[in-house]
C-alpha cells in the first residue's frame, strides 16, 4: 500500500449530506476527514478534487464475472478492471460458473483465483442446490455473503425447485438468503403458447409476455412467504414489476430482514427498447413496461428497494446475436452503472445522497460488510472521484468488457469517473486501469 494520499477540495457525499473537504489516507485507509488538510509528508500524493463529487465506492452486490469455465464471455481479471473504471471497488458474484460454485472446495477456488488478479475488492456467494443443504450448513458467515437461490430456471441445474429442499433451506441455514425469483412452470407454459405462435422467430417484445409479471410474483412472493413463515434473513434479487414492489416494507433497512433490490437496467429500460437493442436487453428477470419501471423507481426512492447494483452478466456478442430461443439473457453494465445513475441525479430523479445509500451504504449494512461502504475515518479508502460535468459518449474504444459491447453504446453520460481508490490506492485514473493488485477479499460482521 502507498504510504499517503491526500484529496483536497471534494465534495463528499456520506450518510445523507454533502460537505467540502479534505481526506487524509495513509496504510490503505481514511486517517483524517476535515475542512482542510495540510500536506505533512513530501512523500504524500495529492489529488485535487476541485469541482467533483467523492462518493464511497460502490458495492454492486450481483454480478457474474464467469470465471471459472465461461472465460470467453468475461473473467475476474477483466471484469474487476471494467469494475473500478466504472467506480464499483467491491462486487459479489454468483455461484453459476463452470464449475457451479456448490461446494466450499469450488467456493474457495474462486477465491483464490481473485486474491490473485482481481483489482475490486471480492465476495462470492455460495449456490444452492436441491440436495446441498450439508454443504450450505458448513459455510462461515462471516467468511462469505450468503447463498444463492435460483428459484428460476435461468441458471439451468441449479434451479432449487422442490419445496422440501426449500422449506429445509430457509428454516435452517442461518446465513443471508438471496433469491432470482421467477416461476418456471409459468414461464414454460408462455414460452410454448410463443413457439407455436412464432416458431423459432418469436420477436424479443415477447420476452417480457414469457418472462411474464405473473412468473416473478408467483416466485417472489413464495420467497417472501417462506422467509417470513422461518424468519429467515432474505434478500430478493433484481425485481423488475410493479406488483413484487409491494411485497416490501418502507422501514429503514436496519430493521428488517427480508429486503430487494433493483437493477440499473429496470431502472433504465423498458419494453418500448426491445425495437431498437433487440437481444441486448434480453435479461432474466425481463425489461417490462414503463409502469412497471414507474413503480420500481417509487420503490426505489419511498424505501421498499434497499440496493441498486448491475446483474452484470457478459455473454459475447456471437453469442448476443442469434434468434430467441438461443440468444442467451444477460448483459454487462458493471462500467456504467453509477454513469448512469448519475444521470438521474442530475435529472432529478433522486438525490446524490440517495443513490449512496443504495449503492455504497446500503449494501454494506445489509451484508454486514466490515468498514466499507462509507467515507469514515478507519475504514479501508474505497473511493470513487466524479466530475459531474464532463460528458462522454459509450463506445467500443472505451469499453473495458472483454466482450466489448455494451446496451448503453452510443450514450451519452454527463459525468465521468476520473480516479477509483481501492484500499488507499489509485487502480483508476484519467481513462486508465493502473497495474494494482490490493484488492481484499471482503469480510461480514454478522
């Protein structure tokens, strides 16, 4: 770690206010916040931070950065840089590699491999299956952020659909709960009223008929059900309708166990976009309507949606484009969610300090993340810089992806990253990944 960094006249954006000041780092975390702050070492680097926003970094609690066995969509090298380029200086990732992530053993390799190239800070999520109850028993919570439930069938075999298996998991695994939640005999039954309508051409506006309202309420609220019946600690994946939005308190986070979240892209698209990006927007749980999207933003902002993060989830674009029924779902976004978000600052749809709290605070208090998430004296200097005036275009020369596409090309963002500090250091600067590696494996108060 570097010995000092001092960032003179920021803004800083923390626990609900914004302030001008100055932040001394020095082992890798915040030593001093205060007005002004005076170089005291000839070796400190300093950063003026004149005229932008200091945020802490994002914690994008869903990603898929498809390492192991899926490393020509994306790999945790690549998609940890792509991460820090777009402000994201923690990530937790899903369990459906190649090997699935099951097993402690598979869950561990995964670690391994990100203490040794990842340049974000890294968590992993360990998957459920119907017969690994044993195995999610043995798992540390304090070593690892939950377990995930495919409780849709877009992760193939790991779809956990028999209610004993489930009944088992959320009366007995005393760990953070995460669902996907989509009914798959509801989306069957639609997928193959389409195929006799279309055939092989369904058009992709059908996606969000298949992957249909009905399919995540029923799952959702099945979800929501069980957690209750065992008061298990539950957090509800990516919801993308209108109607899951009221399975949800408005408490304040710190007093409830069942929470949700939402993704950039339900927040960004709608069903009127499948016209012009086609498979691009073809996630799981789909893009729907303008109302839905509506009522996910009034979710957002009156408390019931506790996270914003990504499902940053690359497949490339050989892949992306082919006919329905083989272009897989998913898409990157994990360089231009907070971009985006900016956007709707700056056009009024929530405040600055709002989206901190959904993006960096909440999702450390939710996952007991130890001294991340907040500008503090103490804990680890994860921050990100953001010049609220200096518009950039999305496209293929500033794509960090390794599958080099992105549904936001050709955007403009009125605001740019320009330095992302991981542990007290600088990993990006000015449009540059730097070759740094000290990023941390997270850990989890709990």
């Amino acid at each position: 770690m570097s010995a000092s960094i001092l960032i003179k006249n920021a803004r800083i954006v923390n626990e609900g206010q914004t302030i001008s000041g100055d932040i001394y780092i020095e082992n890798g975390r915040i030593d001093k916040i205060d007005s002004s702050l005076s170089q005291q070492k000839p070796e400190t680097k300093v950063i003026d931070a004149a005229g932008k926003f200091l945020l802490p970094g994002v914690i994008d609690d869903q990603v898929h950065f498809r390492e192991p066995g899926l490393t020509h969509k994306g790999d945790i090298a690549s998609e940890s840089a792509a991460a820090v380029a777009g402000g994201t200086t923690s990530f937790i990732e899903q369990p459906n590699t190649v090997p699935q992530a099951t097993t402690l053993e598979e869950l561990e390799k995964k670690y391994d491999r990100a203490s040794k190239v990842s340049v974000a800070n890294y968590g992993f999520n360990l998957g459920a299956t119907n017969d690994n109850l044993e195995e999610l028993l043995k798992a540390d919570k304090t070593r690892i952020p939950g377990v995930k439930i495919f409780m849709g069938s877009s992760t193939g075999n790991m779809l956990v659909d028999n209610l004993t298996a489930l009944e088992k998991i959320f009366s007995q695994v005393d760990n953070q709960l995460i669902t996907h939640c989509e009914d798959e005999a509801t989306i069957r039954a639609n997928y193959e009223f389409a195929l006799e309508k279309y055939g092989e051409n369904i058009p992709f506006d059908q996606h969000p008929i298949i992957r249909s309202e009905e399919a995540c309420y029923l799952s959702s609220s099945s979800a929501v059900e069980l957690a209750k019946k065992h008061g298990s600690r539950l957090h509800v994946f990516h919801i993308s309708t209108g109607r899951e939005t009221h399975l949800f308190s408005k408490a304040p986070l710190g007093k409830k166990k069942i929470t949700s979240e939402a993704c950039v892209h339900h927040l960004w698209f709608d069903d009127s976009f499948y016209a012009e990006k086609g498979s691009l927007i073809k996630w799981n749980p789909s893009v729907k309507t303008a109302a839905d999207k509506e009522e996910i933003w009034k979710a957002v902002l009156d408390g019931r949606i506790d996270v914003i993060a990504t499902d940053h989830a690359p497949h490339t674009l050989e892949e992306k484009n082919n006919t329905y029924p083989t272009a897989p779902s998913g898409g990157p976004l994990v360089q231009h969610g907070l971009p985006a978000m900016m956007e709707s600052v700056r056009k009024g749809r929530m405040t600055m300090e709002m989206m901190v709290q959904k993006m960096c605070h909440n999702p450390a208090l939710l996952f007991g993340i130890v001294d991340r998430g907040f500008v503090r004296e103490g804990y680890y200097a994860d921050l990100v810089l953001v010049d609220p005036s200096s518009p950039w275009t999305v496209t293929k020369d500033n794509i960090l992806y390794k599958c080099k596409w992105s549904p936001f090309e050709g955007t403009t963002f009125t605001s740019r990253i320009t330095h992302t500090l991981v542990n007290g250091e600088v990993v990006y600067e000015n449009g540059k990944v730097l070759p740094v590696k000290n990023a941390m494996r997270l850990a989890y108060n709990r």
